[in-house]
C-alpha cells in the first residue's frame, strides 16, 4: 500500500471493533475499492493502563506501544492513530519516537466540543480512574475556558463497573447503567455536555445512543477525523499533509 494510516488499538479489543465498525460504516462504500487502506494493530495483550498510571510498581504500557510505534513506522504510514484514552499518557514520549504525525484523541474531541459547544463552560467528564487520575482530558478542557466537573466517587464507581466487569471482563453493554450514569452527571451535577473519556464508554454510546443527553464521544470524533485524513491523502497527498498539518497544530 503507498497510502494508508495505522491504528494502535486492542485497549480493549471490543472498543477497537467498534472503532473500525465506525470507520467502515462511515466510509459510504458502494465497492471494495471505497473503504479505506489501513493496518490494525490489536495489541491486546498491553499491560492494563490504569493499573500503571495508579500504581508505578505495576508493568508499564509504554515498552509495548514503544515497539508498535516503531515497527509501524518503518512501514511509513501517513499518520497513526492510537484507539485508547488512557494510553495517551505516554503520548508525548510516543510521538517523539517517530517522524509518523499520531493524532492525540483526547485534544481532538476536546476541540470539537469547543466549537459545538462554545457556550457551555462546565464540562461533565466520565473516564477510567488512571484518565482521570493524570488530567489527559481536563488539561485539554480547560485549555478551552471551561471547568472539569467529575462527578463524585459513587458515579466513577458505576463508571468502572460498566468499563471493566460489563464491557472488558463480560464483553456486553448494560445500556441502562450507561444512561443512569448520564443522567446522575446531568441532573446531581448540573452539566448539559458530558465527555465521554474512554473508548468502553464510547463502545456503550454506540451500542446504547437512546438518551437525553449530550455527549462528547472522542472516538467517534476520531473515526470522522481519520476518514477526513484517509480520504485527502488518497485523493492528493498535499492536500492530506496540509489538513494533517492543521489537525496536529490545532
């Protein structure tokens, strides 16, 4: 393939699923030829991310996605995607091992919501405890004006029930616990846009989107930002960098 974009995923594995079943669905393909080029790397056996962000004595995640970024960069893709909130601790240090441009998922949801939401400065954020823990998506937030609003220790209790026992441990969405958490952070919180900061709750929004309530969905963001960047570069390779360029540099 001469053009074409990787994606480091397996963090889980069934978010990652989702991530190419959006990509796909969105590609409006009427033949083969339609879809994009890419190359999946489902590297599921990455040590748990949260387990290292709140515990340094647990196995760190950074050799493993070190050793994606820097065998997929020798295939000289035009740009990476890393299907993971919380892997984006290490962003810095992985976009440092590469020339490859990596989109960071967190600042590009961020982003979009500033412009759908211009008005709205109490952001809601549900996340897994080590996103929350770091700041990856609160420092973005309120880069943009607008105060982080996390709800307290029972919603990111139901928060991880849904990420970690439903979804990673049972492989199955309980949309009504998904909703229960939307509407305890809209109405004990007084938030009208909720970020939703891992790719589990994204898997639940795609799975469960019957609600009220307005959410940011950062990979489902990402999956529109990807199609944009595959599409430019198969259509003009300038004219992919130059959208890449404005991406990275927002």
């Amino acid at each position: 393939m001469q053009r074409f974009f990787t994606v480091i995923g397996g963090m889980g594995t069934a978010a990652t699923e989702s991530y190419v079943r959006l990509l796909n669905e969105r590609s409006a393909a009427q033949k083969d030829q339609d879809y994009m080029d890419y190359i999946l790397v489902n590297h599921a056996s990455v040590p748990d991310r949260t387990s290292y962000i709140l515990d340094h004595t647990q196995p760190s995640f950074y050799p493993d996605l070190l050793d994606d970024i820097r065998q997929q960069s020798q295939l000289n893709p035009d740009f990476m995607v890393m299907v993971c909130n919380t892997a984006h601790y290490f962003y810095d240090e992985l976009q440092a091992a590469t020339t490859v441009p990596l989109l960071h998922m967190p600042r590009v949801a961020i982003q979009e919501m500033a412009k759908q939401y211009p008005n709205e400065k109490r952001i809601g954020l549900i996340a897994t405890k080590g996103t929350l823990a770091d700041g990856i998506y609160a420092r973005e937030i309120e880069a943009h004006g607008c105060e982080v609003v996390l709800g307290d220790a029972e919603i990111q209790e139901l928060v991880m029930t849904l990420i970690y026992q439903d979804i990673k441990e049972h492989n199955r969405v309980d949309g009504q616990l998904y909703h229960e958490i939307l509407k305890q952070m809209h109405e004990r919180f007084d938030v009208n846009v909720i970020v939703l900061g891992c790719t589990e709750l994204s898997l639940a929004q795609e799975k469960a989107p019957e609600h009220p309530y307005q959410v940011i969905d950062a990979q489902s963001i990402i999956v529109d930002k990807t199609l944009m960047l595959g599409r430019a570069f198969r259509t003009d390779v300038a004219q992919g960098q130059a959208r890449l360029a404005e991406l990275m540099a927002d």
